[in-house]
C-alpha cells in the first residue's frame, strides 16, 4: 500500500531512504523502524526542550513496537555540537554495550540532528541513523541530505561527513510547542523554497500564512511535505554540492550569515537572518535587472505576514560586509549569489559587483 505520509524519496549513492511527514505519526513509529531494519535496542539523542513530550514519546512508541529504546539528554543549544559531548556520546554507547547494527534516533531540532548524525556516522565506523526532526529548521532542511557536524570554537560546522539517514519521520505536531518566533524563523526556510524553486508553494503561503502559524494540522502538514520533497528533490541530484544546484538552498545566506556572525549569534535567529538575506538578495536581482520591483514586494509582503524581519537595525555595512569574504560559498574571491530569476526560479551568479553588494547593505540596515 502507498504511505500516504511519503513526502519523497531521497536518491544517493549508497541507496535511498523515505522522508515522511504527518500529523502525529510518531505513534507510529515502532512498526515504521522495524520495517527499516532497526533492532532492539535503539539509542534516542534529544535535548532538554524536547525530551519531555516528543522524546518519551519516542521512547514510547519504539517500546510498543517490541523497540527499547535509551535516551541521551544534551543540554538545548547550538554549544552542544562539540567534540565533547560526541565523546559523552560516545562514552554511552559504549557503557551500554551497542554494537554496530544498532540505531541512533536524533529526536530535535538541527543540533541534535547534526549531531547525533555525526556520532552515527562515526561511531563503530558507522551505524544506523534515523532522523525524528522537531523544528521546522529541522524538518524541511537540516534532517534532509546527510550533512552531519560539529562545531570547533573556531567556527560552525567544521568538523563532519556526509551521512545519509534511513529515513526520516516528521510529526508535524511536536511544532505546536514551538514559541512563534521560532515557528516564523522555522516558516523562512520554508517559503524560501517556494521562492527558489516551487511557484506553487508561494501561492499556498500566500492563501494560508495565519493558519500556518497557528499550526494548522492539514495545510501545515501539506506545506512541510511540499517543503521537504523540494529539499529531498535537490539533495538528490547534487548530492555532495558539487553542482551548482544545492547551493540554491543558500539562497538568502551569504548575508543571512553575515548578519547573525557579526552579532555574535545572539540577536537573529537563523531564519531571521535569512529572511533580510533574502530581501537584500531581492534587491540586488532587481538591481541586476533579473526581477521587477514586484518580486520584491511580493516577497516581503509574505514575510511580513509572518511577523520576519526585512531589514536589520543596529549593525553597520562594514560589520556586515567582513563575515561575507569568510562565507563558505567564496570561491576565487568571489562570492556565489542565488538570485532569483523569476518567483520560483533560482539562479548561482559570480559577477554581483561589490558596490552593488555594499549600496544593497547599506540600504537595509538604514
Ligand atoms: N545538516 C544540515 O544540512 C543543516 C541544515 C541547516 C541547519 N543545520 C544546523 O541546524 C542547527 C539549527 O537547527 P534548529 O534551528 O532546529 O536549532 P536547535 O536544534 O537548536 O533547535 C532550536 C530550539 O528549539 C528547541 N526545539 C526543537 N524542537 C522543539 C519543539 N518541537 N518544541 C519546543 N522546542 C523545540 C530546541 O531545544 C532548541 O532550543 C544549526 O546547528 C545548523 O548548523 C544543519
């Protein structure tokens, strides 16, 4: 029978693996592991915000399923994607005796996710990964795709693998305990889609932006899936961003990034980043001539309506131009931009000129 929860199927190299998402599915989950090929035991890896529902709930539903399950607790935040506490990780495993069929279920948001990836990725050279994301950062990008890491104090995510999972399961419900500010910054990524690859998506933000954020079970449930399939249709095809199509997920980063790098991480959330990264991007593609002023209207008449911000108060040009020439995506000095060529279609240009890049700046933090 067709999984009617089936958001998409993830190609790679080594195989491929479903990307699920429903309303409440996690009940669901013991069966839907055993059919994977998970065993008894499994080790859950949630933080301190999500144990208590989500992850007792996990725990429970594994159990039902004839699945014990362990749990890990990090402490909620982006500081536990250290080297230390993979080794507490570690540790763990080994003091439970696991063995190298048995799976590791990343229950929370991105950290948890990418970390608990990376200790599946490493651990015994490698178990069974199995992603339950609860965060809509989560959910439509970082459980997708494989990228697993941690942090150095040098700098995010510069330690890590491409480690694919065996599936991933979204409940779409674990969002309604999210607080609002997380859930729009969640939202960002998302009608980030839409506008990079899928026209459609745009229209169903557009007709549903308040039910979205009330967490509205059917059309919340309809976008993440629609949201989830766009990511796992590019991971798919690019599977190692050696093409120039995963690089369209960072469409609205480079000064996204620039902006919570230099306020230290403290004031934006990413989502928050990018949504005024996506504006100065839409305003550099009309620059250039590729969009009209009503793309750029449109767009942020969206992310208005989910209380994003558009511009970015309180910093300079200059502190927000100096992260950029460290971006990732920098390459023979200049940076990648996705801009866009159309809502819906995104293009990877080289040639922004850099007064273009400083006057688009200069514009939103004015
Ligand atoms: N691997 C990838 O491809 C990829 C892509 C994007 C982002 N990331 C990584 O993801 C991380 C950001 O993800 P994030 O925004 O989910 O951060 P996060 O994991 O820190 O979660 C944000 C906060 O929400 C809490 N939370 C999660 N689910 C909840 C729920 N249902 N109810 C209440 N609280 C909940 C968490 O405890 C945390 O306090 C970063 O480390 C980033 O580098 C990875």
């Amino acid at each position: 029978m067709p999984d009617v929860d089936l958001a998409a199927t993830v190609h790679h190299s080594g195989g491929s693996y479903p990307v699920v998402a429903g309303w409440g599915i996690i009940d669901q989950l013991g069966p839907r592991l055993k059919e994977l090929g998970v065993k008894s035991p499994a080790y859950i890896i949630t933080d301190s915000n999500v144990m208590n529902p989500h992850g007792r709930r996990v725990q429970r539903a594994l159990e039902a399923g004839g699945i014990a399950a362990h749990c890990f607790i990090l402490p909620a935040g982006e500081s536990s994607k250290s080297f230390e506490l993979a080794q507490a990780i570690y540790q763990w495993l080994v003091g439970l005796r696991a063995e190298r069929g048995q799976a590791i279920i990343a229950v929370g948001g991105g950290v948890v996710g990418d970390l608990a990836g990376f200790v599946a990725a490493t651990f015994l050279r490698g178990v069974p990964f199995i992603q339950v994301p609860t965060s809509m950062a989560a959910m439509v990008d970082a459980s997708i795709g494989g990228k697993v890491a941690i942090n150095l104090p040098q700098g995010k995510n510069l330690v890590g693998a491409f480690y694919q999972p065996r599936g991933v399961f979204a409940d779409v419900q674990t969002l309604a305990t999210l607080g609002r500010r997380e859930l729009a910054e969640g939202w960002a990524e998302a009608i980030k889609h839409g506008f990079i690859l899928d026209p459609a998506l745009v229209d169903l933000f557009e007709e549903h932006a308040e039910a979205l954020m009330e967490v509205s079970p059917e059309i919340s449930t309809e976008v993440i899936r629609r949201s989830m399939a766009i990511k796992a249709g590019v991971v798919s095809q690019d599977e190692r961003e050696t093409l120039d199509i995963r690089i369209l997920l960072n469409y609205g980063h480079t000064i996204g990034h620039a902006l919570e790098a230099c306020t230290e991480y403290g004031r934006f959330l990413h989502g928050e980043g990018v949504s005024i990264g996506m504006m100065g991007a839409a305003r550099i593609a009309r620059e250039l001539g590729m969009i009209g002023q009503d793309v750029v209207d449109r767009q942020r008449r969206l992310l208005e309506r989910f209380s994003l911000p558009v511009r970015a108060h309180g910093v300079t040009v200059e502190q927000v131009l100096r992260p950029m020439s460290l971006d990732k995506k920098v390459q023979g000095g200049a940076n990648r931009w996705v801009l866009l060529e159309r809502v819906g279609k995104a293009v990877v240009r080289r040639d922004v000129p850099r007064e273009l890049v400083e006057a688009t700046v200069r514009e939103l933090v004015s």
